[in-house]
C-alpha cells in the first residue's frame, strides 16, 4: 500500500515537470517565431511579413516619409481648406509593432500549428492648437472630424479630408446673403415666380436650373418678370460660394439693376441661368414682397468664409448722332426725334476669401457690353442762308463708303470684350451687303447696329492713346 502511494507521488511529479518542460520549451519557441512576422503580416496597410520588428519600424518609418512628402494634410469646411501641421499628429509606430507582435503569438495548445498572417494600423494621435480649431468654426464636430483624421491618415490614405459637420449646425440656418430690388410696377406675373422660388433648394453638389426648375413651372412665363428674378437670383449667387454655370445677359441695363448685374432667361429659346452648388451644405430661397420692394435671400449653415463681387473696368460708349432731312421742315429748323445714349462695358469679378479675410481667389465672372442708343435728328435740307445753294446730295452708299475706309485706317482696333470675337473684316463683310442705291428703314437700322460695334472696337483702340479717324462730329447723315 506504502510502495502504491510512493508511485503515485512519483508519477504525479514527473508529470508536472514534463509538463513544465514542454511550457518553457514551447514559450522559447513562440519568443523565437514572433521575432519574424509572418508572410501577409500588415501594420496601417504596410506589408510586414517576413520581417522582424526592427526591419518593420525601418520599413513603416520610411513609407511615412514618402507619404508626407506627397501633400500636407488639409481640411474641407464649406467653402475653404484649412491644412493642419504635421507636428500636429504623431505616430505610435513601436505600440503598433507590439500590438501585431501580441497578435501573431501562439499559445502552448498551438506549438503545431503554423503562425497565421494579422493586421493592425499605424496608430495615429492628432492634436489640433486652438487656431485650426477656431478656423473650423462653430459648425464642425471637431472630436468627430479629429476621430475621422486618425483612422484616414492611420492607413496613410487620402491628404483632403472632409470636416464632419455637428448635427445641431445642420439643423441651424441663417440668411447668408440677402439683396432687395424694387418692382417695375407693369410686372403683373411676378407673384407666379415669387410662389415657385420661394422654398426652392439647391442641394450640395447639384445645379439649379431656372428654366427647369421655375420657368416650367409657372402656368404663364413672363418675359420681364423672369428676367427680373433670374437677375436676382444672379447677382445673389455672386455674394456666396454658389458657382455660376450659365448666364446671359438682356444686353441693355434694366432699370432695376446695375450694368453686369442682370440676366436673361428664355425657355423656348434654351437660354437659362444654371448655378452650382459645390457643397458641403444646401441652400434654400426664402423671397417676399412687401409693396414695390422685393426681398430674396438665401438660407444655409453659416460658413467662414466671405464672397463679394466687384464691378471694373467699366468703359462708356459714346452714342453717336444720326441726322435725317425732312422736306416739310421749314428752312434752318431741326426736331430730336430719340435721344442720345451711352453704351457701357463692364466686367464682374467675384472675390473669395478665408476666415481671416485673407483673399483665396478672383475669378472673372462676365464681360459683359451694351450698345449705346443713337440720337436721331430731323433737319431742313437747307438753312435760310443756304437757300440759293445747291446740296449735293448723298446717299447711303457713300456712308458706307466711307465708314469702310475708315475701318480700314484704323490698324490698331483693340479686341472686343465679348464671348464672341469680332474683328473689322466682320464689320467690313457685313458693310458690303449695304452697297445698293436704296435701303429699307430696317436695312438702316442694321447698318447703323454695325457701325455701333465699330464705334465700340474704338472707343477700346482710345483707351491705348490711340488717335482714330471718326465721322466729323459723330454724325451720319443720311438722305431719306
């Protein structure tokens, strides 16, 4: 009984020292294996396999290198890119080395069993200073926008990052640019626009479409009223990050507006005004009318930045004067039957800028030009003093005549500021459809139009001190 006990104890022993044999023999093994990851092995999307952990932080060290040199990191709030410093993040590369070191460790049961590759990322810490934050406004969730820039930039992936917004900006809006005009009073169908625009929204990255949108939806489109609400809509574009797709202009200033402030829309014509919203946030119409006066604003999550349009280069045209012989008007008398207007040129830049004020861009936005209107004057054949001597008489050849030589004197015509291009050998081929004997009323007025253009093509030649030829005294004279 003695000799069964003492062989028990003695198997009881042996097996705990074998047992304790194959633990150490095991966990050497497994310190042994973890010094060289396994193939496939991946630290933030960086292949480590097959390497120890020193070759890894050699290897992880210079991909982060090369990363940063592609680009620093950026930002996205609406309507501006703030770049945050790379001191501002910094990368636990040794607790990522352990953290896959842990990963990849077999236990005593799995001594058998070959190592199986794992995955971890580039452990990641941004830290944003309290000037990045104050410049991502209000409006950013910053320890969302923080959480998203760990996990992007923890598989070295994209340098632009888009702020995640709070959800209480979201449901914040406020009037971002407003402007207000007063009615023409013959406007009778602008309440069917006003009820079609008010609550009208442009959602991030989508265009808005007046013809599409407005025009098609009003039982009765009225010329003046459309253009007067796409102007505003226009120049109410100009005063946020709202792009301008597609504009054109009535080519004469309404009363209601400024010269480069207007537009013009035309359904059956294909003639629209298309705006694109770029995003983050959408943008809502809110319009009222209260007498003569009319109020369109925009409504959207208050951004950073500002936008303002600016009008340059504005340039006058001259009117020229066109006068007309009348038999029945007595000897030395004369009647203005039109006035006199100058044309005008302009040019409508918008200027963006950050949330220090710091301008980001100028772009071009129109060039637009609108022909002056010419005075006309009817005058007696002959003067009293001029009662015995004969006129000779001219006719509309002769004019044409000689507006032709002077285009082809003029050598240094400037180009004109509109989409199309016109040149003097335009002018000039028009001008030879004129050279018959007689002409309608309607041919004259066509003729007059190119003479017009060639009045501007000179007026832009005078801004370079440029000497022209003109017609003496501005006048074209004309037997009728």
């Amino acid at each position: 009984m003695k000799n069964i006990k003492t062989l028990s104890i003695t198997l009881i022993t042996l097996i705990f020292v074998i047992s304790g044999l194959v633990w150490g023999v095991s966990n050497t093994s497994i310190a042994k294996a973890a010094t060289i990851f396994p193939e496939g092995s991946m630290i933030g999307g960086i292949n480590v396999g097959e390497k120890t952990p020193d070759e890894a932080i050699n290897l992880i060290l210079d991909k982060v290198e090369k990363w940063k040199n592609v680009d620093e990191i950026k930002v996205t709030v609406p309507g501006q890119q703030i770049s945050v410093p790379y001191n501002s993040i910094t990368f636990d590369i040794q607790g990522s080395i352990k953290d896959l070191e842990e990963k990849v460790k077999k236990r005593w049961y799995e001594f058998f069993k070959k190592a199986q590759p794992k995955q971890v990322p580039l452990y990641v810490n941004v830290s944003l200073d309290e000037d990045i934050i104050t410049q991502l406004g209000k409006a950013v969730d910053i320890e969302q926008t923080i959480k998203l820039m760990e996990e992007t930039i923890s598989y070295l992936g994209e340098h632009e990052i888009e702020a995640i917004l709070s959800s209480d900006a979201l449901l914040t809006e406020e009037i971002i640019a407003e402007t207000t005009w007063t009615v023409p009073k013959d406007y009778g169908y602008l309440k069917m626009f006003i009820d079609k625009v008010n609550g009208l929204e442009i959602p991030a990255n989508t265009n808005f479409s007046f013809n599409e949108q407005v025009a098609s939806e009003v039982s009765h489109f009225g010329q003046k009223e459309g253009d007067f609400v796409a102007s505003m809509i226009y120049a109410l574009a100009l005063k946020t990050n709202l792009q301008v797709v597609e504009r054109a202009s009535q080519g004469e200033i309404p009363t209601y507006t400024k010269a480069g402030l207007e537009a013009h829309v035309n359904p059956k014509n294909n003639i629209d005004l298309v705006i694109y919203n770029p995003g983050p946030t959408s943008y809502k119409f809110l319009i009222q009318q209260a007498g003569s006066e009319l109020n369109l604003a925009l409504l959207s999550t208050p951004i950073n930045t500002s936008h303002e349009y600016t009008i340059e280069n504005e340039t006058d045209v001259k009117f020229h004067t066109i006068i007309r012989y009348d038999e029945d008007l007595k000897p030395g008398h004369e009647q203005v039957i039109q006035t006199g207007q100058n044309g005008n040129r302009v040019e409508v830049y918008k200027t963006n800028r950050d949330s220090n004020g710091t301008v980001v861009s100028k772009e071009l936005i129109a060039r637009d030009f609108y022909l002056p209107q010419p005075k006309i004057i009817l005058k007696s054949p002959v003067s009293d003093e001029e009662s015995n001597v004969v006129e000779e008489e001219t006719n509309i050849s002769s004019d044409v005549s000689q507006i032709k030589e002077i285009i082809n004197n003029n050598a240094n015509l400037s180009e004109l500021s509109t989409p199309d291009e016109v040149d003097e050998n335009v002018i000039l081929e028009q001008l030879d459809l004129f050279n018959g004997e007689e002409l309608t009323e309607e041919q004259l007025r066509e003729l007059l139009g190119w003479l017009f253009l060639f009045g501007l093509l000179s007026s832009s030649s005078d801004e370079n001190n440029t000497e022209q030829p003109t017609l003496e005294e501005n006048e074209v004279e004309s037997s009728l």
